[in-house]
C-alpha cells in the first residue's frame, strides 16, 4: 500500500519542511548554486524548475504565482530614512516623510530578468546535480545542485558535424 508516500518528511513539521525547501529554493535563485545533501537537492529540483518555467511566460500572473511560492511576507520596497513603530499593535514601520526605494535581495526580479531569459529556448533540465561525497560528521551524500550556464546549454555539438579526435599523449594530455 502507498500509506506515508507523498514525498520526503526529512523528519520535519510541514511547516519546517516547507520552510527548509523554501530557504533552499530562494539560495539557489540568488547564488545559482548551493550545496545540500543528495536528498533535498532532488526534492528542491522539481520546485525550481516549476518556477523557472512559469518565470518563462512573464506575465502578470505567473509573477504573482512566483512571489506567492518565493516570498510572501517579503515587501517588494522598503522604507529608508525615518520609520517609526506604528501605535496600531504589529503592523510594522509606516512611512514618516521618508521614501521607498527597492529591495535589493528581492528574487522575483531577479528570476524574471536574469535566470529566466537564460532557458528561453530551452523545455527543461535547468539544473543539475553533482555529487561531492560523504559529509564528514554523519556521512550523509553531499551533493551541488546549480542552474546551468548559457555555455552548458550550448554544449552539445552540431548535428551535421563529427566531432574531431586528438591524439594526446602523456600525463594531462601534453605531448611528450
């Protein structure tokens, strides 16, 4: 029977559990890669490339969609200069003659206008997984998962052509 299959618990609350892959999902978007255990990396593997293929259409609503998944209680701006508590109980700074200006660790953007347009003509597979080895304490597999650059899409030689054999002698392939 198929009882407690939905998906890796990694012994974690929902809630802790969403929020660890949340985390890991927003770092992958902000470095292009990140190092995690083999096991969080293939469930945070399906969640980005979702993202970037709704970051793909570029619309209203896939933008909406994307901030709702990567930030939800992240302010798009935020105030500068003068801020004071606000009397009414938790609403947070209001604005006091000073000015907003953009958050510069806000991802949407950056999902939508540099991550993106790299896999607009690509369908699929914006990342990959590399596996490093035990980690030392507890011997879980480490592993570096990474967005692919515009060079590893193009990697792929040209059908027409054959690529070419080189002869290569000695250690790391110098010539003796």
């Amino acid at each position: 029977m198929r009882h407690r299959m939905r998906g890796r618990q990694f012994g974690l609350p929902s809630d802790q559990r969403r929020a660890l892959l949340r985390g890991l999902v927003r770092s992958l978007i902000e470095h292009d890669k990140i190092k995690t255990t083999e096991t969080r990396a293939k469930d945070v593997r399906p969640i980005v490339e979702k993202l970037i293929t709704m970051a793909k259409r570029d619309d209203l609503a896939a933008r909406r969609q994307v901030r709702r998944y990567l930030d939800p209680n992240v302010e798009e701006w935020y105030v500068t200069e003068k801020t004071v508590e606000s009397k009414s109980s938790r609403k947070g700074p209001r604005r006091v003659g000073s000015k907003l200006v953009p958050n510069p660790n806000y991802l949407v953007p950056r999902l939508f206008s540099v991550v993106a347009p790299r896999y607009k003509d690509r369908m699929g597979g914006y990342t990959r997984i590399t596996r490093l080895g035990a980690r030392r304490g507890d011997g879980a597999p480490m592993v570096v998962l990474e967005l692919l650059e515009g060079s590893d899409l193009t990697a792929v030689a040209p059908v027409g052509e054959a690529p070419k054999a080189v002869s290569r002698r000695g250690l790391f392939g110098k010539r003796k």
